[in-house]
C-alpha cells in the first residue's frame, strides 16, 4: 500500500512540475528549437575550428560570429527590399498595375471568355474591370499590412534571436553532456537511442539543407530571371517562388507559368517564352536535381508527407515548424518502429525452443 501511494505521489509531482516546467519555458520554445536545429548544423564547423583552438568558448564564440552575420544580414536586407517593392507595387496600382490588369483584359482571347462571364453574372465589363482592380490594389495592402504587423515585432525578434545565441553557445560547448543526459532517461537501449538521434539528425540535415536550399536556389534563380527580364519586383516574386518551393508537383510553377502568360497577352512574345524556357528547364528543374545531391538516403519520408508536415508544422509552430513538422512525424515514426521491435522481441522471446 506505501508503494502504490509513492508511486501515485511521485507521478503526481512530477505532472506538477513538469507542467511548471513547461510554462517557464514555453515563452523561450522558439528560440531554443531554433538553437537545436543550428546546433545541429553547425556543430561539425564548432568540432573543426575545436580542433585548432582547444577553447571551447571561444570555438562557441567564433561559430556564433559566423551565425549571426550568415541569417541576420541577408534576412534584414532581403526583409527591406521586400517592404521596399511592397510599397513600390502599391504605389503603381493606381497608374502602371491597373493599366496591366486593363489591358491584359481587353486582349481579344480575354475579352471573348470576358463576355461571356459578364453575360452570365449580369454585370458590365466595365464593373467586372473595376471590381478585378481594387481586389488587386487590397491584395497588395493586405500583404503590406502583414509585412507591417511583422517589422511591429522586430523588438521581439531581437530578443528571440538573442536567446537563441545564448542557447547555442551552451549547446556547442556542453551539446554532448546535454544530449547523454537526455537520453540517459529515454527507457530504450543503446542501440534504439542511437538510431532514434541518427533518425532526428538526419530529418533535421535534410529539411534544412534540403528543403530550405532547394527554396533558396529556386528563389533566387527567379529573382534574377524576373530582374533579367525587367519584370517588376523581382525580390517579392524571387520570394513567393521560394515559399511556393514547398508545393509538391508545382512549385514555382504558379508564378512563373501567369507572369510568362501575362507577357505573351501583353504582347511581349520573346520575354514570354525566355520566361518559359528558364521556368521549365531552370527554375523547376533544381528541384529533381539539387534536392537528391543534398539529401541523398538521409530520409525516406515520401514527399506529400513532408509537404503536409512543412505546412502544418508553420501553421502550428511559425517559421520554426519547417523543422518540427517533419521532425514531430519523423520521432512518431521512430517510435513506432521501436514498439514493433520490442513486440517481435517478446514474441521471438515466448516461443517455444524445438
């Protein structure tokens, strides 16, 4: 009876507390994860420049140098040129945007289904023009609102990102006596361990390196193809391609295919089929090409698994689900496979001998 109620008090405690536990590090969940993933990535540059110094302070300190102006430089100029084309593309929606939008509509292809639409809903085509532009023009002040609402919370991201320098400093210097402490509670074997961190590690490599630069090449790539062909905001569309990365079996596809149709109806047939040319062999291309050279047999997850996880990882977590999504779906499957191990263990165990 006094060890059923210390067991019952025990378990008690520890939901306490853990619960507690939780709440105090619930504000800093996001910059530790971060930390991890960076951890994780930049740990073998930690082990090299170790090898030279001795100092595992300073060998921390040098590879948070190197972090810090790797993601704040390009992010804080990539995040100015975006607010940048943003107010450009708003300040043209009354004059150059609207007048595209016009003339794109009244092209005799456009101007028959034009008819027909309009014919259909009862309205004029000057009504159906009028209504298209002003959801233009508040399609781009909502975007420029959300790109608002987000320079709002520099002051927090500062902090975040703040926290997850301090993080990843400890992680480099103390990462493995970090990580054997962790998993000296983990009630597996050694063997299971190890797999289940190689497993997590490799999800982390591959949606990082994979994911994340296949999204980089392809938005860069289209950046620079829209700027070559003096197309409008290239920076803001170079961004949209890269986000769109994430979409399987289209991709960049959905912004390069209308803007190549918006040249031809506009009557700009080379710029059109360059932007076709470099869409279908270039842009979408460095997917089926840089994608296997980078992850190669680093995970089997199929492709619309990762895609779901990508998505609903962002919506759960924020930016940081990019990683969690998949990594949440990678350890649920880890852990499965552990189960399906320790039951044919037991049943290999029960059988009976010849």
């Amino acid at each position: 009876m006094n060890k059923t109620f210390s067991v019952i008090l025990i378990s008690a405690l520890l939901l306490v507390f853990g619960y507690l536990g939780y709440l105090i590090f619930k504000p800093f969940f996001v910059p530790i994860a971060w930390a991890i993933v960076f951890t994780i990535l930049f740990y073998p540059l930690y082990v090299f420049i170790l090898r030279y110094l001795r100092w595992p302070s300073v060998a921390a300190g040098i590879v948070l140098v190197v972090v810090f102006f790797v993601i704040l430089g390009p992010i804080s100029y990539l995040s100015f040129l975006l607010v940048q084309e943003l107010r450009m593309t708003i300040a043209s929606t009354d004059t150059g945007l609207i007048a595209g939008v016009t003339n794109v509509l009244q092209h005799p292809l456009i101007e028959s289904v034009l008819q027909e639409i309009t014919a259909l809903f009862n309205i004029t085509e000057e009504e159906f023009t009028r209504a298209v532009n002003e959801n233009v023009m508040r399609l781009a002040q909502d975007a420029l609102g959300g790109i608002g609402k987000g320079v709002t919370g520099v002051l927090s991201g500062v902090i975040d990102f703040v926290f997850m320098l301090i993080a990843l400093f400890f992680f480099l210097k103390d990462g493995p006596s970090f990580a054997a402490g962790v998993l000296h509670y983990a009630p597996f074997s050694d063997a299971q361990k190890n797999a289940l961190v190689t497993k997590l590690k490799d999800i982390v490599v591959a949606t990082m390196f994979g994911g994340v630069a296949v999204a980089i090449a392809q938005g860069c790539a289209g950046g620079i193809a829209f700027a070559l062909l003096g197309l409008s905001s290239p920076v803001l569309w170079g961004f949209a391609m890269a986000v769109t990365s994430f979409l399987p079996i289209v991709g960049p596809f959905v912004i390069w295919m209308p803007a190549a149709l918006f040249l031809l109806l506009q009557g700009s047939i080379a710029k059109g089929i360059a932007l076709i040319a470099i869409g279908a062999f270039g842009i979408s291309l460095i997917d089926n090409f840089l994608r296997p050279a980078i992850v190669g047999t680093r995970t089997r997850m199929h492709y619309l698994a990762l895609f779901f996880t990508v998505l609903g990882g962002i919506k759960v977590f924020g930016l940081i689900g990019i990683i969690l999504g998949p990594l949440i779906l990678a350890f649920f499957i880890s852990m499965l496979e552990v189960f399906r191990k320790i039951g044919d263990d037991g049943d290999t165990g029960n059988t009976p001998s010849g």
